[in-house]
C-alpha cells in the first residue's frame, strides 16, 4: 500500500473506476467561475466559524444588567453561560442524522438561520424566552461546530491548513468582538441589553445570505470535490456508510477526543474565572474584564499560524509541547502573582490557547481519511468533548468556594494540562481511525 502525508499531499491525484483525476481545487481555479464560486464558498464557510461564538460570548459582558433586570441569582444566572456549553455535547450527536437527511451544506444554512432566530428570541421581555433562545443557540452552534471542520475536508482537501487556521482565527474573533462590542453597544441601543444581544443576529442573517448558494446545492456532488469522492459527504444519504458506532473503538479517535475535551475544559473555565481570579488579587473590574478580551489578541496569531506550522514539525507532538508551554505558564503566572505580570501572562495564555484550539479542531481532518469520517470524528470529538468541558466552570468553581483560594484550581488546571499534553500527543501521530468500507485499511502515514 502507497502511504502518504495527508497535511502535504498538495499533488495528490484520484483514481476512480479507472479514471485519473487530478485535484478538484486545482481544476476549479481554471476558470474565474471557478475562482468566484471557490472564494463565495470559502468566505461563507469562515463567516459561518465567526457566528460561531458570538451567541455565547456576547452574554458574559451584560450578565450583571440581565441578573439586576430580571432579579435572578447568580446561580441562575450563571446557567445563560454554562448551558451553552454542554448544548454543544449534546446537541453534536443530532449532527449525523441531520446531515444523512438534508446535506451538509443545507444543515450549515438551517445553524445560521436557527442561530439568528435563537438570538433574535431573547429580545422577548421573557425570562423562557431568554433561556429558549440560549437553548437554541447553543444548539445551532453545536451542529455548526460539528459540520465545518466535515465541510472544510470536502470543500478543501488540500488547504486544509490554511483553511482550519482562517477557521480558528473566525472563532476567536467573533468571541473577541461580541465580548469586546456589547457594553459599548449599550448607549446605541437605549442601554437594554436585550438589544445589544440581538443585535448579534445580524451576522447571523447575513451568513445565512452568503451561503445560499451552498444550499441550492444538488445533494452528493460537491462543488469542490470529485463527484463519488469526498463530494459523498454532502448526499442525504449514502448506502454502505460506516456507521458512527464504528470508531468509538478507535484509539486515535479517542485521543482527538480526549484532546479536544481537555483543552475546551481549560478554555472555558479560563473564560469563566479568570476575571475573578484577578478581582480577588485587587485588580479592578474593568480592568480585569479587558484582560480578558486582551487574550484574544495573541491568541488569533497562533490561531492562523499553528495549524501550518504543525504541519512542518517534526516530531508531530512539538506543537502539542508547544502549546502545553505557553498555557501552562500562563497559569503558573496567575498563580505566583497574578496582577504583577497580569498582561504577560494573559499574552502566554492566549497564544497557547490559541494553539491548542486550533491544532484540536485541525486533529479532527487530519486524523479522518476522507469527509465522511471527518463527520464522525467530529461527532465524537466534540460531542462528548464539549460534555466533558462543561464541568470545567463548574469543577473550578466548587474548588474555589471549599479551599477559599484560587490557589488549588490553578495547580488542578495545570495538572489537567499535563493529562492534555500526554493525550495531545498520541493525537498528533500520524495516522488515520480505522476506516471502514472504501478505507477499511488503518493508514499510517510517514512522519
């Protein structure tokens, strides 16, 4: 058997029923159709990752007018920000029979549109319109998360690179810009955060438009892949499918799992108490919000950047090491003297972030043999992922209020961020889950 790089095989070339051809992105960008076409559908599909957080993260800055205004517990209250994240478990494993129905491209126009109604609903003077909608929203998000790393190995077989890293780098800045704008908003729209939330459907809307042309798509040919290729991910239903069951065995598919779920717990329990953590230490509030959002800065960089540069290293794990280096001494930084060198350990924080973020969603091509399993993996990786991540907030919390420090959550995180660095490594190997059918062969591919 002929084993190849699946991150460098920029001249690989397809034999189907005796027939060679060559690659699909290659003979598209022989007409300026083509090249139109191409860049609508790229632009859309990174349009579609910039909505991706923006439900989410423009809650947090508002939260304490929306617990004033509706007289709600911080208890209560803190279930606007933690729902979200275990709807994207959840909700991930309606992801297969979704697409096996209508399609991967229609279902990503369907998570814009139900995504912009979730969002639109919350401008309800109701508090069960206010936690339907966050439902909603995280619903339409955990689909979205699911379908575009499938739809980027359809669509961009081999830019998958770039793309993943355009893709991570639309996550971040949607997060940064809903979590940076919505106070500002404030003033604009009369002082109700009502509006300064639903005013964040218009993204939504507007990528809904962009991708219409996706929608129209007939099932099971793609517009950028060969036809009975990767372009099958996109039919409604394909006979002889491997079922999603059959990589739940799967070592590597696991080890992308376990590397996405560890790192989403890290970030999401740094998104939720970090501001807090430097609060405690006499930092004022403002000023420890903007900590925040300043992460995201460095964190686009390593974002756009790692997925490319992963691609280079050797050994594979280097990224992973990487990454484990700067997150950790962002904490440990937190830990000794968090407002002494409150920006440097943000700056380490958010680069590593960043990383690990994006290196987990790019394990998810990489490690699938073609867009069917892509779904699969997917599926799995963020469907229990995001379940598991979920607790992170949680966990950290409980550990605050029993020790009454920040000191025993700070070493869990690294200690966690140790387990994070063991698995990411087997999910750096260079090697496939264990494909059925057409892939029934488990490839392993040459560093």
């Amino acid at each position: 058997m002929k084993r190849s790089d699946p991150n460098a095989n920029e001249e690989l070339s397809l034999t189907e029923h005796g027939t060679t051809l060559t690659d699909p992105l290659q003979r598209r960008m022989t007409s300026g159709r083509g090249r139109i076409s191409l860049l609508v559908l790229g632009a859309g599909l990174i349009l579609i990752g910039l909505n991706l957080r923006i439900g989410v993260a423009s809650v947090g800055p508002v939260l304490g007018d929306i617990l004033g205004d509706l007289h709600l517990s911080a208890t209560v209250g803190s279930l606007l920000t933690t729902i979200p994240v275990f709807a994207f478990g959840a909700f991930a494993f309606l992801t297969p029979g979704l697409t096996r129905r209508f399609g991967v491209h229609r279902v990503l126009g369907l998570v814009m549109i139900i995504l912009a109604a979730g969002i639109a609903l919350r401008l309800q003077p109701s508090l069960l319109a206010l936690f339907s909608g966050t439902v909603l929203v995280g619903a339409a998000i955990a689909v979205g998360n699911v379908l575009l790393p499938t739809a980027i190995k359809s669509d961009f077989a081999h830019r998958v690179g770039l793309m993943m890293g355009l893709y991570s780098t639309a996550l971040f800045l949607g997060a940064s810009a809903a979590s940076g704008l919505t106070v500002p908003l404030l003033p604009i729209v009369g002082g109700s955060w009502r509006w300064a939330l639903g005013i964040w459907a218009v993204p939504a809307v507007l990528a809904a438009l962009l991708w219409i042309p996706q929608m129209r798509r007939r099932p099971g040919r793609l517009a950028g892949t060969v036809a009975g290729h990767d372009g099958a991910a996109d039919a409604a239903s394909e006979a002889g499918e491997p079922p999603f069951r059959s990589i739940l065995t799967d070592p590597i598919a696991w080890a992308v799992t376990g590397f996405m779920g560890l790192q989403s717990m890290s970030y999401y329990a740094a998104l939720t108490w970090v501001p807090s953590i430097l609060q405690d230490s006499g930092m004022p509030a403002d000023e420890a919000g903007w900590m925040l959002s300043f992460s995201a800065f460095p964190a686009i960089i390593t974002c756009l950047f790692a997925p490319a540069a992963a691609q280079r290293l050797r050994p594979r794990w280097l990224g992973v090491a990487a990454a484990f280096v700067l997150t950790a001494a962002g904490f440990a930084g937190l830990l000794v003297a968090p407002t002494g060198g409150a920006y440097v350990w943000m700056t380490l924080l958010g680069l590593g972030q960043g990383a690990t973020i994006s290196l987990s969603l790019s394990y998810i091509v990489w490690r699938s043999p073609d867009a069917h399993h892509t779904g699969h993996v997917s599926t799995m990786a963020q469907g229990f992922g995001y379940l598991f991540a979920g607790l992170g907030p949680i966990g950290i919390g409980w550990l605050h209020t029993v020790t009454g420090s920040w000191t025993v959550p700070l070493i869990t995180l690294l200690v966690m961020l140790v387990v994070q660095l063991v698995i990411g490594g087997f999910a750096s190997q260079d090697r496939h889950i264990r494909a059925r059918g057409a892939h029934s062969r488990e490839v392993v591919l040459r560093g």
